[in-house]
C-alpha cells in the first residue's frame, strides 16, 4: 500500500485531534463511571471501523483485513496490559479521580515509543528478511513463556520499577505525596517529579515491554507501517477506558494467557512459513481472512472458558461456605 506524506500526516493530525478532543472532555478529574468507559469505549471502537471501511473503499480489502487483524490483535493484547495498570495503580496509591488523567499521558508516552518502535522494525524488516525467523521464533518463545507464567500464577506478581524509572527518581527527586495533576514542584528550593509524573512514565516505559512482542505479532499480519502505527494507535488510545470498563472482570478472564499464547504462536507459525517463502521453499502461507478467523474464534473461545470457569468456581465457593454455615451451627447446637 503505497502511503503519501501527505496522507501520513493528515493521519497524524487526524489521531492528534482525536486525542485532544479526548484530554478536552475528560480534563477535570473525575471518577470515571461504568457508563462513561462503555460509551468511549464503543466510541473508539466505532472510530477504528469506520478508519478500516475507508481502507477498504479507497485501498481494497487486502489492507482493510490486515488493519482488522492487526487491532483486534493488539487490542487484545493490551488488556493483558491492563493486569500491570492495576499492579502499578496499587503500588504508587493512584487516588481514583486522578487515574484517568494518568492513563491518558502514560498512553501518549507508549504510542510515541511504540512508533520508534515501529519504524525500527519496519526499516529492519525492508533490509533484512531473515528477521522474520528471528521474529517467527521470539512469537513463539513468547508463547510458551506466556503458557508457563499463566501455570504459575504469574499475574498476581508485584510490580517492579525499570531501570530508567529508578534513575529517574535519583536523578530529580520525588515528593512525598501527590498534589493534584501537577507533575512538578519545588520542595526546599528543588524541584522535583511529584508521583503523579512517576506513575505516569511507569505506564508509558512498562507498555515498551509489551511492545516487545506486540510490535512482532503484527508485523506478522502486515509489513505495511501505515496500517501497523494506525492499528496501534486504535488499540492503546481506547486502552483508557477500556481500563474503567473491565476493570473488575479482568480476574474473571482466567485463560486470558492462555488464549494470548495461542495467538502469538500461531503468528509465529505464520512468520515462519512467510520467512521460508521468501527464502524460496514451497510452502502454504497463511491468509489475513484465515488469520482473522483463528484470532477472533481463539478469543471468544478464551472468553466463554474464562466466564464459565469463574461461574463454576464461585458457585463451588458458595456451596463450601453454606457448607461451613451449616456445621458451625451444628457445633453450636451440640
């Protein structure tokens, strides 16, 4: 898909706007309520589909299957960001009416690495084919890392600050408690980072983490740059409230993981087998539609098995309680 400079920055201009319209409507601090995430939430959604039809009306279905697949992947890997938001929410005491203030910066802080990002790989992947083994094989690394962490528990771990963070507060210093939406003020005639700008670049530089394999997994879908930024910026800049939303459910989906493992395996395979293609051998390539198809059933599939897990285990949890009820009143009565 052959992209202007033109094009690239009326798109720019364009999620810019979108943004700033965002920050506009939700400046004052507030509790963000279940309805005002799910309003946005179908908002940004709605957004991303209508910038997909206009890829398949003036670009054909080709790139408008391959942005579908690329958001609907990367926004499902970014709810399992969303466990770390709430990690990283609990460890700075993020008082409520200020998180959706700090999810909006931290947001703007991963699209602008994320691009970095992006057109690194893109310039790696337009001189070097053979990255798509290198590629191929991290996806399924990962994969196999994401079954075990899920086997172990591993979302009920502590968040822990990066390096770059850690020199950060050595460096400028942080105040003692937060005050408002102000990211610096002066104590003892220094001026230092308040824990709101903390807590901020702890979203922002922990999402480059997430990166590292969400950026791989959609050039798996695409190598086009336009449809793998734009896919990106859909999916993260609707993170925000999609965080207030789903908040309270995200313990609920128990094969999360497990079903995000499966998808990045299968891009992997799908990067192999386009690597081996390149090189020359006759093998099957896997299509955007089949690609889609696997994403969006492995996805419900996790969904439905997470709820009825869940279901299942509350209702043992019930019977065990009523259970314990029963036999301390026998014991009473004894």
């Amino acid at each position: 898909m052959e992209v202007s400079i033109t094009l690239w920055t009326l798109t720019i201009v364009g999620l810019a706007a979108l943004i700033a319209v965002d920050f506009f409507i939700g400046r004052k601090p507030h509790d963000v309520s279940v309805k005002e995430a799910g309003v946005w939430t179908v908002v940004w959604i709605a957004l991303a589909c209508l910038f997909g039809l206009g890829l398949f009306l003036f670009s054909g279905g080709q790139p408008a299957g391959e942005f579908f697949a690329g958001f609907i992947t990367e926004k499902s890997l970014s709810v399992d960001n969303l466990f770390v938001f709430v990690l990283i929410m609990a460890k700075f005491a993020v008082p409520s009416q200020y998180q959706q203030r700090v999810l909006l910066v931290g947001v703007l802080i991963a699209l602008v690495l994320r691009a970095a990002f992006i057109a690194a790989g893109a310039a790696i992947l337009a001189g070097f084919s053979w990255v798509f083994f290198l590629f191929g094989a991290f996806l399924i690394w990962t994969a196999w890392k994401l079954v075990q962490e899920a086997r172990s528990g591993g979302e009920d771990e502590e968040f822990e600050e990066n390096k770059l963070l850690k020199a950060a507060e050595r460096r400028f210093g942080v105040a003692d408690r937060y005050h408002g939406t102000k990211l610096w003020i002066r104590e003892n005639g220094k001026r230092v980072m308040t824990p709101m700008l903390v807590v901020m670049l702890a979203i922002g530089t922990t999402d480059v983490l997430f990166a590292l394999d969400s950026i791989p997994a959609i050039f798996g879908l695409t190598q086009d740059p336009y449809i793998v930024f734009t896919a990106n910026a859909f999916a993260l800049m609707g993170l925000r409230q999609l965080y207030f939303l789903i908040g309270g459910l995200l313990k609920k989906l128990v094969h999360l993981s497990y079903g995000l493992s499966v998808i990045l395996g299968f891009i992997g395979v799908k990067l192999v087998l386009h690597a081996l293609h390149e090189a020359g051998v006759h093998v099957p390539e896997i299509s955007i539609p089949v690609s889609l198809g696997v994403i969006c059933a492995v996805l419900i599939v996790t969904t439905v098995t997470s709820l009825m897990t869940t279901r299942g285990r509350a209702a043992t949890e019930e019977v065990r309680e009523g259970q314990g009820d029963t036999e301390h009143k026998d014991r009473i009565d004894a």
